[in-house]
C-alpha cells in the first residue's frame, strides 16, 4: 500500500457519505478542503480521492509556501483530478465522472458556473483543460464540518499550513549562508 492509499474498508465509508449526500453516479469522487488566509501566508489542502473503478481511495494533502484561503479550496481537486489521470495512464477513453464536494460556497459556485473563474484563474484553467479533456465535474456544497470526510480533510489542511509556518522560518536560517569573514 503506497502511503497516500488508504485502507480497502475505507471505500464502504465514501460508498455510504455518496449515498448520504444522493450524489449522482460517478467514477471518482473527491472530498477535499483547504486552509489559509492571506496570499503572502502558507496555505494548507487535503483531498481524499474515491475511485469507484478500481475502488480505491487516495489521501491527497499538501502546503504552498504563499497561498490564499481560495487557493487552498481549491488546490485538492486539481491535484486530485491531476493524480487520477496519471493513474490511469494519461488516457481517458470515455467520460469520467466526477462528483466534488466542498464545504466552500464559493469554489462550488465557480465550479457550477454561477459564479466566474476570474480568482486564482490559472487553478480554473486547470479544470477547464480536465473539463475539456473527458472528466465531467458535478460540484456539490456542504456545511463546513458537516460529515466526517469534511471534519478530517480540516483537520489536514490546518495540519499542513501550520506545519509549513512552523518549519519554514527555521529552515531558511538553516540553509542561508553565513557571511564570508
């Protein structure tokens, strides 16, 4: 078992929240969530990846040195929808369709169209070229904190971002040079 792939009994409890939630049918379904506050501040993201096909789950989690509390919502997927498509050989032969649930208003807005792409547009460029490129995204809302899922996907992101602020000032005095005497 690679590190991010978690345990087979892990799939009944996504199998059960899609049910919960009366999700469409799908080949893969991310629940993620995201931490951070202002751009010039690190950023945290999680995202456990449920694919239906081979009925395997993927934790996703990670940090960005600078990073804002959107980014950050939206990171997972694009990460997420990244690491399926490398799974499965780059080649996506018919439409994979993918549920997203997130507990921000706003990336699901953006993500359904109701709102526009206009922040962190280099991100939606990403999902534009997944879009384009046979994965059909449904996007659906929850309650912050509304589900197990959502609880421990918090949990990570926060755990990333406050690694990274934690870890980055000493790493830099660390790996900066001393002055030649």
């Amino acid at each position: 078992m690679d590190l991010q792939q978690l345990p087979p009994e892990i799939v009944t409890h996504l199998d059960d929240l899609a049910h919960r939630l009366v999700l469409p049918d799908f080949d893969l379904l991310l629940v993620g969530d995201g931490s951070g506050t202002v751009y010039h501040r690190p950023a945290g993201w999680a995202c456990v990846a449920y694919d239906r096909l081979k009925r395997l789950a993927v934790l996703h989690t990670g940090a960005v040195s600078g990073g804002t509390n959107n980014l950050a919502e939206l990171f997972p997927y694009v990460q997420a929808l990244w690491h399926h498509q490398q799974n499965h050989d780059q080649a996506v032969s018919a439409p994979v369709r993918v549920q997203i649930v997130s507990d921000s208003e706003l990336t699901v807005r953006c993500g359904n169209g109701r709102y526009e792409r206009r922040a962190n547009g280099s991100l939606w460029a990403a999902v534009d070229w997944f879009e384009q490129n046979g994965y059909r995204l449904g996007w659906r809302h929850v309650r912050r904190n509304s589900n197990v899922w959502h609880v421990l996907m918090d949990r990570l992101a926060g755990r990333s971002r406050r690694l990274l602020e934690e870890a980055l000032p000493a790493m830099i005095l660390e790996l900066t040079p001393s002055p030649a005497v």
